[in-house]
C-alpha cells in the first residue's frame, strides 16, 4: 500500500508539471560568480515544513546529457552551499530534487550548470563536473514518498547575454507528439518567425512554438527604406531534399507592391564574396529545425500600409506549403535601411553586398599598357608567348628598392613551359600552338587565351593579370584519346642571377639552397608553392586545381588543411625540384605517371605574383610611428608616436573582429585623436569572430558556409547555446569573449567589406592591423578601395606570428600572405621569429618587406634594435620589451630621416662596407649628410674599419666628420676618426653619422 501511495504521489508531480504554466525567465544581472556555479540558475521558495524539500524544475534544458552534470544548491538566506541534496530524476525537461532546506522556508538556488575553466586561459576548455558523490542524509524511498513542497518562482541566467528564453526552451516530448497529430502535413511543419527571435537549436523546437502552433500566416512591421527580414522555420518529419522558397510580389489593397526581387532567402541565395551568384543547396534531416532567413529591401519610395502575398515553401520530395506574408510599412523612413540598429538583423544584406568589387586601379598602382603581346604595369612587364605563358618577365625596380629605373631585371633565362611526356618512349609531346587571344582589356584587368594541341591532347589555357602583378592562370587539359603519360612538368626558368633567395616548400626565408627536392603533404603541410628572387625582383607562384579551397591557417591548419590537387599532386607522385639545371636555375614542377583516358580532363592551375609590388616607401616609416595599445590620448601622443593601434578586448573594440557594438565610444576617441594630430587604427580581420556578433545564429543557420565545423567546445558559452559543430577559437576571460573560427572564404567577407565601409564613414578610422588573415586578395583589394576612399589613409599594417611549425602547416608568414602584401603599408613579423639565431638573409626575406615594397617592425622579445637599423627597423610601442624605440626615433628626428635615401647592404650601391663580411652596414643618405647603420652577425666581439666610397657617398673625406650620436640602451656618444677601428659587440651594432662641414 505505502509503494502504491508513493507511486500516486509521483504520478500526481508528473501532471503538476506536465500541465504547468510556463516558467518565469528573468536577468539574474552577474549576481553570483559564474566560474564556479555556472550561467543558469532556479530561484526555488520553500514553503513546507518538513526536513525535506522536493521540488520538481521544468527547466526544458537544450543542453546535451544533463544527466552527467552536477547540480549545486545554495541557501538565498545564507549563501551556504547545500551539502545534503539527493536529484531523484535529471533529464531535458525536467528535474527532480530533493535536499536539506537548513534555514527552513525560504529561498534557495539550483545550479544546473555548473563548470570550471581547464586549459590555457585564452584557449580554455570548459569542463561540466560530474555529481559529487553524495552522503546518505535520505533514503530514496523517503524522498520519492515526499510530496512537492517546493516551487519554481522563475530561471535566472547570469545576464541576457546568457538567457536561453525565449529560444532555447525546449518543447517536451510529449508536446512534439501532440504538436505532430495535430497537424496534416506529412514531410515538414513551418514555424514563421520574427527576426527578433533568432532560431538556434537545431535538434529540438522552442516551446514557443508549441505555444503558437504551426501558423500558415506571418505578420511583422518594417519601416519605409529599411533592410527587414523573417525567418521561416521548418521542422523536418522526415528528411527533406532541395528545400526552396518562392516569394510572390508584396501588394496593397491600393495596388501598390513591393517586387518579389526584392526579397531572398540567404540560405538558398545570394552573392559570393567574389561577386559571383550563389545558388545553395538545402537539405533538411528527419527530426531536425532549419532556420531560412528571409531578406526583404523596403523601398525607400513605398506607400505605407499593409502589404500581403505568399511564400512557397517546396521539398523535392514533399509537397509544397504556402505561407501569408503580411509586411505593415511604417510611414517612417529608416535611418541607413536600419543597420544603425543591428540586433534587428538589418545588416544581413551585407552579405550578399558587391560593394567595392570592381576590379578598379589602387594607387600607387597604374593601368595596365597592351603593346603587341607585352603587358607593362607599375615597375614590371610581362612577356606572353604564343601558348599564353609568360615568354619573360622584367621588373624595373633599382636594387635599393627605392626608384623604378629603365633598367630591366630579367627573371626569366626562357620561357615558362609544360612538358607532357609519353610513357611508352619517355618523349616530349609535341604541340601546336594557337596564339594569343586577349578577351578582356581593362586598366585593373587583362584576360586572354591560348589553346595548344595535338592528336592526343588539348590545352586550353586562360590567363589574367591584374594591375598589382598577380598572374591567374586555368590550365585545362583534355585527352583527345587514350593517353599515358609518364610525367607532366611545368618548368619555370631563372636567370641564375634571378634566384639568390628562396622561402617556401619546407625553406626558412634566406639564400637559396643548391639544391631542393619537395613532395606533397598536404595533412600536415600548408604547402603548395614557393617564392624565389632578388630583393628587387622576384616570383612567387603555387600550384592548384579547379577543387581549391583556401585553408585554415593560424593554429588551426590540420583542422581545414589544403585538398591535394588531383593533377599536380596525383595521389602524392607529384611534387618540386629546384635548382641548377645548365644555364638556368630550374623550378620544375612535375606530376609523376598519369593514365588518361579519352574525355579525361585534368587542371593543371597556377597563379604567379611579380615582386616587388612598388618601391619602398622610407618617409613613411619614419613619420608613422605606431603605439600599439589603448591608452588615452595625451599620453600616447607624448610617447612621440604618430598612429594608434586598437586591440580587440578594449573599452571602445571589446569584441574580436566585430567592432560594431561600441561604436559610439570608439567615433568619440577618434575625433579626439584626429583633433590632436593623431590618426587611429583598429584591430579587424578575418579568421575568427567573437559571439558577441548579432549575426550569430543567422549566419549558423548557412551551414558551414562562414564557420568551420569542429569538435566544438571551449567556453561554456559556446557549448551551452552553439553546442556542437564549430571550432573554438581565441577567449578573454576578462570580459567574456570567445570567438569562433570562420570557414575560409564566405560571404562573411562581403559584411566585412560592408563593415569596413561603415567605420570609415560613420567613425573615421584611419585605417586596420590585421591579426593575421583568411581571405585572400580579392577581399584585400575590396577593404583596401573602402578604407581609401574619399582621401582617407587606409593604413593597414598586418602581424603575424611566425607560422612555420606544426599548427601552421610549415608555412612562411610572408609567403603565406604575400597575395596581400600589395596592399599593406607595414610589416610586424612577430612572434616567435628568432632575431638572434637567424642571418642577415632570414631577416631579409621574411621579417624586413623590403624585397616586396614593405618595410616593417620587429615584435619578439623586443628584437634586435641593431640589427633591424639596417633595414630601417624598430620595434613597436609599447610591445617594446627592454628595447624602447623612442631613443631611435630621436636619432631619426635630429639627422632629419625624411627625405633621405636608403642604400641597403644588399645592394653594390651601397657607399659604405666593412672589413668583416659579418659586419653589415647600410646607409642613409641625404646632401652632405648620412647615416651609417652597422649590425654584427659575427659569433664574437669583433673590431672593424669602415670602407667608404666617398664619391658614392657624395661627401669630400676633407671635410667629412664622424661622430656616434648618444642613444639610450643603445650606444655611447663619442667622436671617431675616418681610420679608426671599431668594436663591434656580438648581436650589436653601431649608429654613425658623417657630416660634411662647411
């Protein structure tokens, strides 16, 4: 009898909170300390008498396996920790739990969630203890006779950051299978949605659905000129193929209409971030919820009223539905189509955004010139022969990389080639060649083609080069019959001259190896092409198909590494060779044995970038002096400094590479900057984004289109509301931020281009620093026209961390991003690059820009203030370690740097050598005066005479006078004679100047 009455009493709990009214959800407003107890709680009132409370908590949880998740129950009165508590019965939408209520009725917390923080603090893994093991205070028997004496008076979460209502309040199974008998349609139920309540799970459906049922009608209020949008929801009863949408016209009872071209669905639609359509796939799984968002442009001229039509929704295998769209339009008109109010979703539409696409000329870059079949553009030429490729290439730059000369640099000892080579006798096939065609002649673009062919193959070839010096090539090969090949090679001629340095395929940056043998590996190596060259012209080229998705990079290579071309890589036979071959120093790119059969096609995809891109710019580097920190404005413009740098986790920019929320405190530091003679750059790219971003769920909605998918993780914000299907990325504990990683090229770079746009018009940036980067150029391009425009500086200076090691791939940070190079103002190669290990041609190729038309800083440990001098280096305030740049940007203030000439050691116009080949000295040149940097690489103190060209110099030795000017932690002041010897420390160096007296 006593089983029975326990079990009626059960049973009688069960349909108390099965027919419930729905919870209180409330701003617990950061009252209690979430590193500890979690970011949601259950404030319980206890109104019996007895020693035992029983509370049953329709919490409707969307987390996975609550379960194996600890509970901590706390005393409101005390905040004592409840040490005898007893969970009955844990799951998704319920608990049930009884425990001591030890100051009698009254409040008291649930914890449902708690976790601790495990791993680095920047990368933390969040971790959901396990139920402590419990002691004995009742029976379980004795707790389940216990009749409910506890209620629910509402769910508190941290903040509303955290909240999870309405969305995240699941429907409980037995809602679900009321909901589905309810309902006639057999495939799919559609749940419209305000864009104001975003969707986010996929795997359940809110209780605010069942509250509303599946409606056939939606209704919402826009204004005049604003970018609204909806969400249809659709619930999948079983898998669902190809789902679309189709949009009638939106009508008045006047006539008046909104264009069905006017309104899209982002998940199936769209533009992407090359300015191509996009046309996506849907399928939707048995069980689960896809959210569709639906943009709709409200013309600025439409009449207010109530406008009203259809969407179709249709399945390739269901039946369609349709739905009433009802849109009231406000008389009001929107300010800026609505994106000054983002948590309305109205900056969707930036992701189908074209802006700046249009491939238009960037200064200092010049349109391109067609003569015959050469291409001439700023400091270089190109050379096509009759099968399109580059017969040579020439660039103009003199060796100190300060002037574009008439002297021509020949890269090339012939002309860039295939070989296709028959197995059964190991010869060259031989081809005919068509000739060049030119198809597109624009200033920012030519384009052409060029087919060659025998009886066996066809090559067709399309070429492009763009104003910048970037060479796109399709390489199209089709077997016109059966054919087996022992190799394919594509051979790339230097003059030897041509190639003194190499960075790239497993080679630090420096001289370039007598000989380099290297094979695909694309699992663990972010390899795929190398770049060789002189410091005044060089050529990077990598080698692809028509599959090739940019990968992740930065930490987070192995998890999206590159796809192994089927054509160059040819299931691992492929792979490099360079070196001496004759008169040449060869690049031979080859294939290994391939079987073709008639109709195979096979994509042999190249690109090549002509360096340097432009002449180095040295009066910028002295006069922009960046300070890399917020801090305010008075003190940073007394440091000397001319350019502020604004992190990420900043009062004005908290939120990495979404810098939008804090707009107006960061407009207000800006005008204050500029009224000061400041210019101010923020901390935005590409390649993580904070989930602080409004977009979040829309943009989850697409897929894997803008996040990459991953095991999940990280912080427990992102498990408790993204949970699964991502790749945490870089966290800040202080204010809570944690990122996720984006995909790799998406239309998230068309909101970036948008953004950009934004902030440079509504706040005045100056500019960006870029974290490292995940788009490519064509996005480059587009920030760079957006950050220029109007006269705008546009400054964008790029870091990176060295990113030869494991995570990274072994790649080389400026091999890496050259692509982008063209468009940056300032190198800071970084951390991890070893200024005191590494030699002069190290610092040369991968730190200094200079043989690219850069010039940079030095981040790690301070670096070497010595040894960066010679390439017009410092480092960066205040990442400056023990070695304050301030003391040399005095020296270049009192010799008067601006307008000077930089003749770097590298170049045998360099006026000033020293007896030790360890020893490096460049110059910087003005009338009658110049500037000796010496730097040692030597292992030892060493001591040293100065040969001078005075003639180079443009000094009279008669009347020249020596002096090493003082400079704090760096050199004692002293005069010295022409003759003299002088000590060099080892890893040290010296300042000199020469004057000419009068």
């Amino acid at each position: 009898m006593k089983k029975l009455i326990a079990a009626i009493l059960f049973l009688s709990a069960i349909s108390l909170y099965s027919n419930a009214q729905e919870i209180k959800y409330t701003n617990g407003k950061n009252s209690w300390n979430t590193d500890s107890l979690g970011n949601q709680r259950a404030l319980l009132s206890f109104t019996g008498t007895s020693k035992i409370a029983k509370v049953i908590i329709a919490w409707r949880r969307s987390d996975p396996n609550p379960e194996q998740k600890a509970i901590i129950i706390q005393d409101a009165k005390t905040g004592k920790k409840i040490t005898h508590i007893l969970p009955l019965s844990i799951d998704k939408e319920k608990g049930i739990v009884c425990f001591e209520p030890e100051s009698g009725q009254g409040n008291y917390y649930i914890y449902y969630q708690p976790y601790k923080n495990e791993g680095r603090s920047n990368y933390p893994k969040g971790v959901y203890p396990k139920q402590e093991k419990l002691s004995s205070w009742i029976s379980v028997k004795e707790a389940n006779s216990t009749v409910q004496n506890t209620k629910v008076l509402e769910i508190q979460s941290i903040d509303a950051f955290n909240s999870v209502y309405p969305m995240e309040v699941i429907a409980t199974a037995d809602e679900i299978t009321k909901l589905k008998a309810k309902n006639s349609e057999p495939a799919y139920l559609v749940f419209p949605e305000s864009r104001n309540y975003p969707i986010v799970m996929r795997d359940e459906i809110p209780q605010r659905w069942i509250l509303k049922g599946s409606q056939k009608t939606f209704t919402d209020k826009a204004l005049r000129g604003e970018n609204f949008s909806f969400q249809l929801g659709i619930y999948a009863l079983k898998d669902l193929q190809n789902v679309k949408l189709k949009f009638s016209d939106l009508k008045d009872k006047t006539g008046n209409r909104i264009s069905s071209k006017l309104i899209s669905c982002l998940n199936t639609d769209g533009i992407a971030y090359d300015g191509n359509v996009l046309s996506k796939e849907v399928n939707v799984p048995q069980n689960q919820v896809q959210a569709f968002w639906n943009l709709v442009t409200i013309p600025a001229t439409a009449k207010a009223g109530k406008y009203t039509g259809t969407v179709i929704v249709s399945a390739a295998n269901a039946p369609s539905q349709t739905i009433q769209l009802n849109i009231v339009v406000d008389a009001q008109l929107a300010k800026e189509n609505g994106i000054n109010e983002p948590w309305k979703q109205t900056r969707l539409t930036w992701l189908n955004s074209t802006l700046a696409q249009k491939n238009t000329v960037i200064a200092p870059y010049t349109p391109l010139q067609i003569s015959g079949n050469n291409i001439s553009f700023l400091g270089r030429k190109v050379e096509l022969d009759r099968n399109g490729f580059p017969k040579q290439i020439q660039t103009f730059f003199s060796p100190e990389m300060t002037e574009i000369t008439a002297t021509p640099n020949n890269l090339l000892y012939e002309n860039i080639h295939f070989h296709f080579v028959r197995k059964g006798d190991g010869k060259n096939i031989k081809m005919t060649d068509s000739g060049v065609e030119f198809t597109k002649k624009e200033a920012g673009t030519v384009q052409w083609k060029a087919k060659s062919s025998n009886d066996s193959l066809q090559i067709d070839v399309v070429g492009s080069l763009e104003f910048d010096g970037f060479l796109a090539y399709t390489v199209k090969v089709t077997a016109l019959k059966d054919v087996a090949l022992k190799d394919v090679t594509m051979h790339i001629p230097f003059n030897k001259t041509a190639a003194t340095y190499m960075m790239g395929l497993g080679q630090k940056g420096g001289l370039r190896p007598e000989q380099v043998d290297w094979k695909w590996e694309v699992a663990t190596k972010n390899q795929d092409g190398t770049w060789l060259g002189n410091v005044n012209a060089g050529l990077q080229y990598s080698l692809r198909d028509e599959n090739y998705v940019r990968p992740l990079n930065t930490n987070f290579y192995l998890q999206k590494p590159l796809l192994l071309p089927k054509s160059w890589g040819n299931e691992n036979k492929g792979g490099i060779s360079v070196g001496i071959k004759g008169s040449s120093m060869l690049a031979n790119n080859y294939t290994g044995e391939h079987q073709m059969k008639k109709g195979d096609v096979l994509y042999y995809n190249f690109n090549l970038l002509i360096t340097p891109f432009h002449t180095i710019n040295t009066d910028f580097q002295w006069e922009n002096r960046f300070y890399h920190k917020y801090n305010t404005i008075d003190s940073i413009k007394a440091t000397g400094a001319s350019v502020v740098n604004i992190h990420h986790a900043t009062p004005i920019n908290p939120w990495i590479n979404y810098p939008f929320i804090e707009h107006a405190k960061m407009k207000k530091y800006i005008d204050e900057a500029h009224a000061k003679g400041l210019k101010v750059k923020i901390y935005n790219t590409v390649r993580e984004l904070s989930n602080r971003a409004y977009e979040t769920f829309p943009m989850r909605s697409l897929g894997h289109e803008i996040y990459s998918p991953g095991k999940g993780g990280g912080f427990s914000w992102l498990q408790e509301h993204v949970k699964d299907d991502y790749i945490a990325a870089w966290f800040v504990p202080e204010i809570k931020d944690a990122a996720i990683v984006n995909s790799g090229m998406s239309r998230w770079h068309n909101y970036y281009v948008e953004g950009m746009n934004w902030l440079t018009k509504n706040v005045g940036i100056d500019g960006i620093y870029l974290d490292d980067v995940a788009f490519d150029r064509i996005t480059m391009k587009r920030i760079k026209r957006v950050l220029t425009q109007n006269g705008h500086p546009g400054i964008i200076d790029l870091h990176s961390a060295n990113q030869y090691n494991k995570a990274d791939g072994f790649n080389n940070s400026a091999n890496l991003y050259m692509e982008h190079f063209p468009y940056l103002n300032r190198l800071w190669f970084g951390e991890y690059f070893d200024y005191e290990k590494n030699k002069p041609d190290f610092y040369l190729t991968e730190v200094s820009g200079i043989p690219f038309g850069l010039m940079g800083e030095m981040l790690q440990d301070g670096g070497n203030p010595w040894r960066g001098m010679i390439y017009g280096m410092t480092n960066r305030l205040p990442w400056s370690g023990n070695n304050d740049p301030r003391p040399l940007w005095k020296v270049w203030d009192n010799f008067g740097m601006k307008g000077t000439k930089m003749i770097g050691y590298w170049s045998e116009n360099c006026p000033v050598k020293t007896s030790n080949a360890e020893v490096l000295a460049t110059v910087y040149k003005k009338q009658g005066a110049a500037l000796i940097s010496l730097a040692s690489w030597a292992d030892n103190d060493v001591q040293i005479t100065l040969n001078i060209d005075w003639n180079k110099l443009g000094i009279s030795p008669a009347k020249a006078v020596l002096s090493v000017p003082e400079v704090q932690n760096f050199q004692v002041g002293a005069s010295i004679g022409i003759p003299t010897q002088i000590t060099i420390p080892k890893g040290k160096g010296l300042l000199i100047v020469i004057k000419e007296s009068k």
